[in-house]
C-alpha cells in the first residue's frame, strides 16, 4: 500500500504571488475538535489561523493558544533569512521567508515545507499529537553545510476561536521558566501554554514585546474586524543539522503527558495511526485520491473532549464518545451534517465501530422525536431547531447496519426510531408535523430556518422553506419505509403494517402534489406558507431525494425528466448549484460581508456534498452507468490542489471558475466525494 503524496512546487516568481500563497492552507487536526492552519506563504490570514487551537473542556471550547511563529535561519557565514512572517495593516507585505519555499507536500496528509536558500535546504513538518493539545513544529537541514541557527519567536493572543481579532494585546502574561520548559500564563480563565525546545544548543531569549498591526486579509474580505496585535515572550534558538533535528513542542496539557512522548515517538505513533486507517478503508479507498480523501475523512471524526456527561455515559457502557465536525475553521458538531457524512466518512473508511457510537450517541440526544441540529462550542446542551436531521439518523442507521450488521445497535435504537415516528405523526417542535389530510410532512416557524439550506443573518431568514418540503418528505417516506423493514423483521407485523399504510399514503400524495409540469420537475414546496399557500416551482437540487434515498418515493416514469433538468441547470464540475441561474433570486458568487454571503449561500452557491445524491439517483436510473457517474467526479481532483490542500471546500462560486468558498474542509464534501469514489470503482 504506496502513501499517499500530493506535492505542489513553487518557482521564486510563484512566491511573490500574494493569491497563490495566501489563497492555499493546510491544516492538521488533533481527533478532539482543535487544529493547527495557516497559509503556504506562513502569513494568518484568518482569526482561526494558528499552531494551536486547543480543544478545552466546556466551557471554553476551542481556544486560540499559539497563534503565530515567526522563523528565521542563520547561515554558516553569518546571513540570516526569515522563513516565515506575517502581514502587517495597510497591505504591506512582511513575508519575505515565502520567497525560498520551493515545495509543499503532503505526506500521508501531514504537512511538509520545502526551503532552498543559499545551497541549503531546510524541510518544516507540522503534526499534532493524536487526542491531546499538543503541536509539534519539526525542522530539518536536508541538504547543505550545517549547523544552521534556527530563532524561533511565538507570538499569542489567547481567545476563543469565534471571538474576532482584538486592536490590542493587553492581558498580562506571566512567564515561568522550569529548566528546559517554558510555561505563558495570564490571571484569566485559560489553561498556560507549555513550550519546549528540542535540539542542540537550545537557548530562550526573554525579551517580551507587542506586535502590533497584524492584519489579517481574509477577516477583511469577509466584513469581520481584520486588525489585531500579538504579544511574545521572547525567541528560542536551537541548531539544525542533518542528524539532528530542532523540534518546538507547544501544549496545554501536563508536562507528564508532554515529555511522555519525543519528537520522534509522536511522529512514529502518528504514522502508524495513518497506515491503519489506509489499511481498514474499504479497498477501492485504499490508494490514490480516494486514500488522500480517507486521511481527510479522518480530520472531521472526533472525540468531543468538552462533554462530560457523554463520556460518563458511555464509560459506562464500555464504549467511547465519538461525533462529527461539520467543517472546518468555524463549524461545530452538527446532527444533520454527521447524518450525511456517516457512510463516506465511516463505513467507506472501514470504521464501523465509530459510526455505531456515533449513532448510539446522538440516540441518547433525541428529544420530542427530534435530534440536535448542532452543539455550540462549549456547550453540553445540543439546538434542536432543525426539521431534516432525525430524519437523516434513519438513513445513517440504514447504511451502517448494511455496512456493519450491527443487529445490537438496531435493537438499542428502535424503540427510539419509533418514538420518532410517533412525535412526527402526532406533532413536535417547530411545527413540525403530517398533515391529516394527505400525510405530507409539514415543517415550519416563524424566525426559524429548519431544513439544510438555513441561512440566517440578523433575524432574516433568507430561505425559511415553510410547508411541505420536497426533500423533508423524500426523507419522512424513507424513514417510513425504513422503520416498517426493522419493525417487520423484530416481529411486529402489525405495527408495521401501519407503517406501511403511512408510507403509501405519503407516496401517493407526493406523486399527485409535487410534479410541476410547467418545469418538468419537482416543486421545491408544496403550500408554501411563504408564497401564501402557492407551491414553489423553484429549480434546486433538493428535489433528487425523491430519486436518491434507498426508498425513492417518485415514482420511476419522472426520474429521467427530473435528473435531465438538474442536469442542464445545476450540476457543474464540483457539485451542484442551490438554484437554478434562470431562477430571479439567483446570486452568481459567494463573496462580502455575512450578510451578501448569506444572501447567496443557497441561491446559486454550488455545494460539493450534493455530487453524492445526484450519482445515487444516476446510478439508480442508468445502474450500468459506473464509468458516467465517476467522471462527475473529476472536477474535485485539481480542486485538492487549492482552497485548503488535501481537502475538498464548502461551497463554491455558482459560475466559472468555480472559485471555492466558505469552511476550507467540509465534513459531508469530503464523505460524499470519497463515498462515490469507491461506489464507482469499476
């Protein structure tokens, strides 16, 4: 089995390109829900940039511990050259180590930097430790006369990870020296931040100062405070050689746990963790793309640190708490988001006993027959405010006990199932409910957005989707259909019966009240309370569910003419657009401040995960058709290349080129792209 490397290389002239080397980023997560990113060029461009973003117990969540770490190299004959910087206000550019990057890879997903200056090569690897908060910064002299002196300066601003970039610095920080450790404290509520050198003639020099002006570009374009100051303690200086390495550990946790493992155990045990995932992946996602996109999958599977009680729960019971990032910088664990991605980012990946905690945790959430939408960072209570999530859980559920035959975790969760059913039928939150008349799933309240497409900015809903959605309905069918399977096969044929009734009544009103003859396609809602009791003739891709699922409820004669459609007006190279162009709310690009942003993010934006659903209801429609379905999936491929490299992005622009937007790494882009890769492996 060959590791997977994607190596992208750099002329001089390259690096003078201030979009080429800011607009690419890396990231490196830690299994908890905190990450180390930044940019190639080494410069923060966003208020979520940093080595260390800590995942703290709640209340604080993901904090913001290590923000910064300026680099410079002295030569055998006295040059120094900076490897690293930042970017000040007004948009002059302090970067000039960026100039000397030839080569950024990615090995295994780990990142690598690749310096030549003066006959030397310098090589720079960034990892962090597996399930703790700990960053490890590696240098190495690859090629060239050594020793060369390496000046390290951290700079911090310890901060939520939300919260914006502060003008000012002003917290005092208290630095404590303890033989070779270093520990930066303030009096407020944050855990210290726990630095240690490794390599030959390390030395610390303690000159301690604001750096002010710091301006970050990304912040600006997307109407957020863009100017901010760091403060550092001071600079490490260590010798870099060809046998020796020079690594700078920072952390949050004990010193025990730190030294516990050395630069070269940490880099091992991680290699070793990514050879098993490769190798537990189903064997079409073993090698190639498809093993890059396994190594992604796992930056989103974590272990939510923050939520005692969970984990109390499941101690109990001999098992682990496991969840899904929806994306990253900014998204936490979302419950629609984790339902989605479960297959690609689980079963595709070989790990079934995750999915199943995954599923038993978010079973033990369920409240008024719903599951939490998402858990706000730092919080043990989970938002319910969604209509689609549990109804998500039973395709999740469907595909991982085809996947695993876990027949326990069926019976766990089936009382459960049912109860949902039940709070559907009857009525539960948000008004969500079917109607008696021809048993559509009805979802809707006033200020809430509660299917996926829920954007929302200063009280405006932008498209609140009252009524009975297309896609709502697809997934209270296959949810039907799906509970009256488990309940026949636990032995209750009677409780199954009804449910079949309610499944075909659901069917029948469907095929009768959302064909939209005018278009050739589906209504996106039926009784819109937002046109007045009209139905929406809008094109979007939320009509394919009613083809995609595992127990489509269109029925077969308009699949052709629906796929046809989606086809002409919204598949493009990286997923599907969110409206039709010929629709009047259309918005081309996702760009500005939050609220243009939200403007568009659901009317044009074109959104990756969708490529998944479309290549179900293709190959449902044309099943001979693997070698169709996979080239719908080449445009991802050089899109690795950009945005955050190795990962697949949110959205992205409605109209060529395409441009990628929103979180840099999206749970559900990834799964899905990564589960139909290996759905189309000839």
């Amino acid at each position: 089995m060959k590791e997977p490397v994607r190596r992208l290389t750099f002329s001089e002239e390259d690096t003078h390109d201030a979009e080429l080397m800011l607009g690419r980023e890396w990231l490196v997560t830690n299994g908890l829900g905190g990450f180390a990113s930044g940019t190639l060029a080494g410069v923060p461009t966003r208020r979520y940039h940093g080595l260390l973003i800590a995942a703290l117990p709640t209340p604080l969540g993901r904090t913001v511990m290590l923000n910064h770490l300026s680099e410079w190299l002295r030569l055998p004959g006295g040059a120094r050259q900076q490897i690293g910087g930042q970017e000040r206000s007004g948009g002059q550019l302090e970067w000039p180590g960026a100039q000397h990057l030839r080569e950024f890879r990615l090995e295994a997903g780990l990142p690598v930097w690749r310096y030549e200056l003066d006959g030397h090569t310098v090589e720079k690897r960034v990892l962090l430790v597996h399930s703790q908060n700990t960053v490890h910064i590696t240098y190495k002299l690859v090629e060239g006369e050594g020793p060369l002196r390496l000046k390290l300066r951290p700079a911090l601003q310890f901060r939520p990870l939300e919260e914006a970039v502060h003008a000012s610095a002003d917290e005092p920080f208290t630095v404590t020296s303890i033989e070779d450790r270093l520990e930066l404290s303030t009096g407020q509520k944050y855990p210290p931040l726990r630095l240690k050198i490794y390599g030959l003639s390390a030395t610390f020099a303690l000159d301690g100062g604001k750096i002010q002006d710091v301006h970050y570009r990304t912040e600006a374009r997307r109407g957020y405070e863009h100017t901010g100051a760091l403060w550092s303690p001071g600079y490490f200086s260590v010798d870099v050689t060809k046998d020796v390495t020079a690594t700078l550990v920072g952390s949050t946790e004990s010193w025990e746990l730190i030294r516990a493992l050395s630069p070269e155990g940490a880099r091992d045990a991680e290699q070793e963790r990514r050879e098993r995932l490769l190798a537990s992946a189903a064997p079409p996602a073993r090698e190639g793309v498809a093993a890059e996109l396994v190594l992604a999958a796992d930056q989103f599977v974590i272990t939510p640190s923050g939520r005692q009680e969970d984990a109390a729960r499941a101690h109990a019971a001999g098992e682990e708490v496991r969840s899904v990032i929806a994306g990253y910088h900014w998204f936490t664990d979302w419950g629609r988001d984790t339902m989605i991605s479960l297959e690609g980012l689980t079963c595709t990946t070989g790990r079934h006993r995750e999915a199943g905690w995954i599923l038993r945790t978010f079973g033990q959430y369920i409240r008024d027959g719903l599951i939490p939408n998402m858990f706000p960072d730092g919080a043990n209570e989970g938002l319910y405010h969604t209509a689609d999530a549990t109804l998500w859980f039973f395709h999740a559920l469907d595909r991982y006990l085809k996947a695993a035959g876990d027949t326990v975790t069926l019976e766990v969760l089936l009382p459960k199932m049912q109860d949902v059913v039940k709070h559907h039928l009857e009525g539960t939150r948000f008004g969500i409910h079917v109607d008696q008349k021809d048993g559509l799933l009805v979802q809707g309240e006033e200020g809430y957005q509660l299917t996926w497409m829920d954007a929302k900015c200063d009280g405006w809903v932008v498209t609140p989707r009252r009524g009975k959605a297309v896609e709502i309905n697809a997934l209270w069918y296959n949810a039907l259909r799906l509970l009256e399977g488990w309940t026949r096969a636990a032995g209750d044929a009677a409780k199954a019966a009804e449910l079949s009734g309610h499944a075909e009544r659901c069917r029948n009103s469907f095929n009768e009240r959302f064909w939209y003859e005018g278009g050739g396609h589906l209504f996106d809602v039926v009784e819109s309370w937002d046109l007045k009791g009209e139905n929406d003739p809008a094109c979007r891709p939320n009509q394919l569910f009613a083809i995609s699922l595992e127990h489509p409820v269109l029925e077969r004669g308009r699949w052709e003419p629906v796929l046809n459609v989606v086809r002409e007006k919204l598949l493009t190279p990286v997923g599907l657009r969110s409206l039709s162009p010929d629709h009047p709310d259309f918005k081309p690009t996702y760009h500005g401040d939050l609220k243009t942003r939200d403007a568009a993010y659901h009317q044009g934006t074109v959104w990756g995960w969708l490529i998944g659903p479309y290549i179900d209801a293709w190959l449902k429609a044309y099943p001979g058709d693997r070698t169709g379905a996979r080239k719908l999936l080449e445009g991802f491929v050089p899109h690795l290349d950009e945005a955050c490299v190795g990962s697949i992005s949110e959205v992205f622009d409605a109209v060529e080129p395409y441009t990628p937007r929103g979180c840099i790494a999206q749970a559900w882009s990834v799964a899905e792209v990564l589960r139909c890769w290996a759905l189309t492996e000839e």
